[in-house]
C-alpha cells in the first residue's frame, strides 16, 4: 500500500463530480490510501460553495491528515529559498503540501503540477476540471 496525498486541485474537482473521482477510485482500487494536509483542508473550506458545506466536510472527516511539523517547515522553507535562489517563485502554501506529500511516502496527486518542482516528490498529473 503507498500513500498519496491529494492536492486541492483534486479535492475540489472530487467534491464537484469531476474527473477526479475516477481516479480516486482507481488509487482505491490499487490498495493505494489517499490522504491530505491542514494546508489542503484550509483551502477547501475556504473556497466552498454553500451547498457543498455538509458534503465536504464528510468527504474531508475520511481522508487521514498528515501532520506538518517543525520538519516540514524547514523543508518548505528550504525549497521556497533554494528556488528562489534560481529565480524561481514558489507559494508557502505548496511548499507546506508538498513536504506534507514528502512526509507521507513522496506521491501527490494535482492538477497543478508545475507548483511541485521538488525532485524529492513522485508527482502525479491529474488532470482536472470539466
């Protein structure tokens, strides 16, 4: 079993019946276990649609979280100043994920895949909206 951890971009785009769901059933199916991160959360409950509320919340209440700790802020600050160091921009909110991701086994699943440039990641392209 190997664990991924599923960006916001793929959150999103299961809660609204999108591709995604598919997908999650396929990583299902494989014995893989879907899992996410406070970040992740934060930004799915901050983009909701009224209706969507009751429906997200239990989605969320099923998926494990992966702690962020003092390990995971050093090496999303790490990332963002070694970037930055080759002109290269990234967000707070992705490094967290991203060493979230990296905590967890390395594999995340987004739709974004350009924002984890981060050679420790698998990163898994699924492609989203619809």
């Amino acid at each position: 079993m190997a664990v991924v951890l599923l960006d916001t971009t793929v959150l999103i785009d299961v809660l609204r019946g999108r591709p995604a769901v598919g997908r999650l059933s396929d990583l299902h199916r494989r014995g893989d276990a879907p899992v996410v991160c406070a970040i992740n959360v934060e930004e799915v409950v901050r983009g909701l649609r009224p209706p969507e509320v009751a429906a997200a919340e239990r989605f969320l209440r099923g998926l494990p979280v992966v702690p962020l700790a003092r390990g995971e802020g050093a090496r999303a600050g790490a990332w963002r100043r070694d970037h930055a160091a080759r002109g290269i921009t990234l967000s707070q909110s992705d490094c967290l994920v991203a060493a979230a991701a990296a905590r967890a086994g390395g594999r995340l699943a987004t739709g974004n895949p350009r924002h984890f440039p981060m050679p420790e990641l698998t990163v898994e392209h699924w492609p989203v909206g619809g």
